[in-house]
C-alpha cells in the first residue's frame, strides 16, 4: 500500500506492507472559521472573565508565544489577541511579545515574520528569552525539590500575562500546552535542566498522555501558577493537516484540562498488541526540524513497539543533530546503554539530556533507523541506523522477520503524523 508520511514541508510517500496497520488521529472537523473561533472564546473564557476585563488601562501586558519548533498557528492567535485588546481601548504601546523559547535556539527575524506576520513584528517589541542570561531573568520561587526557579523578568513585570500555545500529546509532561509557555519557555537553565532531569523523565508516569501522578506535568502547572495564578491561557488544538480543531481560553488550570479532555478523543488511539516493526515520523516541519526534536517521533512509535523489534523513523532534520550541547552529548558514550545508564543518574546535570535520554530509551527497546537529509557520520553519531529507502528498509526487515519467525509475518504498525497518534495497547481493541 502507498502511504503517506509527514515529513518536511513535501511529505514523504513511501511503499508499505498490504498488511500494515496506519494509525491516524480520529478524525476531527476543522473550525469553519477559526479567527473567529478565537475572537469568540477571548470573550467567552473557561472559568474566569472575559480577557479584556482584566486589563488595566496603562498597565504592562505580556503574550507568550511559541517557537519555530511549534506548528502553534501564532499568526492567527496573536492577530486575534491584538484585536481584542484594542477594541477594549488597550494602548497597543504596553503590550510585550515574548518568544518562549525554553532552552532552544533564537529565532531569525525571518522566523519570526514568518510566524507572526512582517507588521506585528516591526511594530511590537519581541524579546527572545534566553535562560542564561541573568539581566533577563528574575526570581519567583524555590520549587518542592528545591531547585532555584527564575523566569523572564518581562513575564513577571506584566500586569496582565497572556500564554498562548497548541496541545497535543508529549513525551514526558503527558500533554503540551498550558504552563508549559512558563516552564520550559521562560524559565532559567537550571530549573529547565531539573525538571526535565533522569529521575523524572524515567519516571513511569512521565509519559504520553499521563497527567495524573506526572510529577513534570504538576510542576510545570505549579510554577506557572505561582508566576501568576491569574494568567489568562489561550491554547487550540490542531489536527495532522494543522488546521485548528479547537479553542481553549480561560484561567490557565481550567483551559488547560479542557484542552487536554478534547485531544485525549482525537490523539490517545488503542491498538490490540505491541507490533514488530512501526513507521514513524515527528509529524513534519517545523517539528521535524532537528534530531533533538524528531525523537519524539522515535519515542512514541516506541510505545507500540515490542522489545527487541524495530522503529524506522521519518524526519528530515534540516537543521542536522540540534543544538551544540545535545550533539555534545551524544558522543559521551560509545553505545546507547551506556549513553543511557550515565543520563539516568540523579547526579547528571546537562543542556539537553532529556532528548538524548528519550532516545536512549526507544534504542534499547528497538532497532531504531533514521531516514533523513543527514549524511551517514551525522546519523551514527547519534547511534541510529541510517535509512536511504524507508520502503526498502521495512522490505528488509519483514524478510528478516520471517526467517526468523518460521515464515510467519510481521506485524506493522505506521504513525505518518508521529505524536498525533499515541498508540496504547488495549484488550478488544
């Protein structure tokens, strides 16, 4: 059968056994008219009042955005948001954008346009967060584990804060979105390191679509509360052709947990038994951008994967391996055991490490194969196996397989949209 993957800003189509099982997001109408969509609930808020009502004439207002990695459709939600709060008489001259860009790299200008739009940009000052720089950075609290917690000063500073963002299922905080655009967006380093350290991102509920006992997900929530209790969240979820399915507005607990109920329906999807072998991808760009990104692709067709099967994962990775420090650490150890054994110490403490960590753990479960715009060293580096025919290598695998097998098939599992299915094995399903 011919399918279709996710990959890049083209797609990938690729040959694939009659036999496969695709799994897609359970299909989900897109909003006829989802500027108007957003304008609605900005008035219509979840659980608190309307957003024009608690802004203060004169006063500070900060918008939390998303970065290039995100498919967040921020020139519709910002657009939107600026609309409102000019009708409600708002001087346009107190608002602040702030790139939430969590440990990730600045955005060029170019991405910035891109995502914003050339006039919101040329006429809103933009501040790029950096969790490094100690001028941006202002203290707000010690967390339950007593790690030091600062956050961007502009954030902090608002009088009214606004974090926008999209949910769909994560690979360690169960759900993205909600206090997510507070930490990892706007946190300093270490508290960003901490909460992404081993011991919680090898906790068995820090994992796709688990909020409950996700001790991640409840500090990422804590914290962005403790920041402002009043921060009014707008989040959409989206479906695989990125188009906005739904709106959440509203206190940020409230909107959030919305949001969540609503794409648990579409992306949570059960399957009758782990399979032998599982296509993937890390759903194109932008989120396909890197490495460091698309082992998320690689992490959750791990999850409907057996032990000692194998994952083929699809992303184009135009940027190469990610930032300095994840490819840094990467060449740490010589195999993927031991790269793992050293991150899920609790004394490790280092830029990236839940990336390589995440996909450690899907490479001690299954041969893991990369196809990619990568050249061989790049894709090894990362203790991947290189793939320059997804058709082939699946080919190769089942025939292997069977030998192995008596001559019997192999079972196949295909996520072309990556993340936006969650494969969760279920009895009768």
């Amino acid at each position: 059968m011919k399918v279709d993957l996710a990959y890049g800003k083209k797609g990938l189509r690729v040959d694939l056994p009659d036999n496969a099982q695709v799994l897609t997001p359970a299909p989900v109408p897109p909003l006829p008219e989802p500027e108007a969509a957003v304008r609605e609930a900005l008035r219509h808020p979840i659980g608190c009042a309307p957003l024009i009502e608690q802004v203060m004439p004169g006063e500070p207002v900060a918008i939390v955005f998303s970065d290039i990695t995100r498919p967040t459709p921020n020139h519709i939600l910002i657009p939107a948001i600026l609309e409102v709060l000019a009708e409600g008489g708002v001087d346009l001259r107190s608002i602040t954008l702030i790139n939430a860009l969590g440990m990730h790299r600045m955005n060029t200008p170019e991405e910035l346009e891109s995502m914003l739009g050339r006039e919101i940009v040329q006429t809103f000052p933009i501040v790029q967060h950096n969790p490094e720089d100690p001028g941006q950075l202002r203290h707000l609290m010690f967390d339950r584990r007593g790690v030091r917690v600062d956050i961007n000063r502009h954030y902090l500073e608002a009088r009214t804060k606004i974090v926008t963002g999209f949910v769909e299922p994560h690979i360690f905080a169960g759900y993205s979105g909600g206090g997510k655009g507070v930490l990892p967006g706007l946190a300093n380093a270490d508290a960003v390191i901490s909460n992404h350290s081993g011991p919680m991102v090898g906790h068995a509920n820090s994992t796709w679509c688990t909020v409950e006992g996700n001790r991640i997900f409840a500090e990422i929530r804590e914290t962005a509360l403790e920041a402002d209790p009043s921060t009014f969240l707008l989040n959409v979820t989206l479906n695989q052709e990125r188009a906005i399915t739904g709106v959440f507005a509203g206190a940020l607990a409230a909107a959030h947990d919305a949001a969540i109920a609503f794409a648990e329906k579409a992306y949570l999807r059960p399957v009758p038994h782990e399979f032998d072998i599982a296509v993937t991808t890390n759903g194109g760009y932008p989120a396909d951008i890197n490495l460091y990104q698309s082992f998320k692709g690689l992490s959750v067709a791990a999850k409907g994967v057996r032990e000692g099967g194998a994952v083929v994962l699809a992303a184009e990775c135009a940027d190469g391996l990610g930032l300095l420090h994840f490819q840094e650490l990467l060449e740490e150890r010589t195999n993927v055991k031991a790269l793992l054994e050293m991150v899920q110490d609790k004394r490790f403490r280092h830029h990236d490490q839940w990336g390589v960590q995440v996909g450690a753990m899907a490479m001690v479960k299954a041969e893991s194969y990369l196809y990619s715009s990568m050249n061989r060293e790049l894709v090894e580096k990362a203790h991947l196996r290189q793939c320059r025919d997804v058709s082939r290598t699946v080919s190769e695998l089942c025939k292997r397989y069977r030998r192995e097998n008596g001559g019997g098939e192999p079972s196949l599992l295909v996520l072309p949209y990556g993340q936006l299915t969650v494969p969760r094995v279920t009895e009768g399903a």
